[in-house]
C-alpha cells in the first residue's frame, strides 16, 4: 500500500504491516472456473466465387460459435492462396456470449492470385482468453478438414 499527503510525505506499507494495524489482508473471491475453450459450430461464406481481375472484391465468413461460461470475444480466420504465396486475415470482435452469430470479411485485392484459395486456420478466444487454435494440418481442437469441409474449398477467384 502507498499512501501520500499533499505536504509530500509517503508511506509504503506491506501486507505484514498492514496485518500489524489490525486491518484485513486476505480477500477470498468465489468463481466458476471455465477451461473449456470456445468452438465453431458452424462456417459458411459468400459468394463462392468471385472475380479479381476489375476491383478488388470481399468474401464475407459467416459464423456461429460457442463457449460454455465466459463467452465468446473474438474470432480470427485465415485464408490461403494456392500457391500458398499469399494470405489473406479476417477478423470479428464480439461482445461476449454464450453463443455468437456473426461475420469476418476477407478482403481480397485487384488481381489477387487465381485459383482456389483455402482457408487455412482459425483462432477463437474467449472473455478470459481460454482459445481454440485449429490450422489445416490438425492442430489444436478445431480441424477444418473435417469438422467443416470435406475439401476445405472457400472460393474460386
């Protein structure tokens, strides 16, 4: 504890000292302990298709998800090109909740690269930072070659 007047004068105080002056020390704080991480329960995208070659263009991830007592607070999805030479993030910050509906935009430049791009990993963490982490080699909880689609294809460009 740090206590100062206006004259200057400060006083440091330390549990043991404040415990000698008769005062409370120790704080019992009762709480629900959530490690459970958040899950995707649900992706789809629109459009399926998009043309990058006159302007720039957008695939918007709608998503549902869940966490089963802090709530979900963000989500974070990663698209890959085919040659693997570019990568695209689209993020969306929630409020909390138990279950989240929402969508994360990818934004993709003029001439963008062609082919099928792929979406690669997602992040989702909620209000205490408890997180599902999942890539497309099978890290983590969350694997998107088999709990989402069975070629993991997004989109054609």
């Amino acid at each position: 504890m740090f206590i100062a007047d206006a004259a200057g004068n400060t006083r440091i105080l330390d549990t043991d000292a404040i415990a000698a002056r008769g005062f409370p020390t120790d704080l019992e704080v009762p709480s629900a302990v959530d490690d459970t991480p958040p899950e995707l329960v649900a992706l789809a995208f629109a459009p399926d298709f998009i043309d990058a070659t006159a302007a720039a263009a957008e695939v918007v991830m709608n998503f549902t998800a869940t966490d089963d007592l802090a709530g979900v607070k963000c989500l974070e999805l990663t698209l890959v090109s085919p040659s693997e030479s570019e990568t695209r993030l689209a993020t969306a910050n929630l409020t909390p909740a138990n279950k989240v509906r929402g969508s994360a935009v990818f934004n993709l430049s003029q001439f963008s690269e062609a082919g099928v791009w792929t979406l690669n990993s997602a992040f989702l963490a909620n209000r205490i930072q408890r997180y599902t982490v999942g890539s497309e080699h099978g890290h983590g909880r969350f694997h998107i070659d088999s709990e989402l689609s069975s070629d993991r294809r997004i989109f054609q460009v």
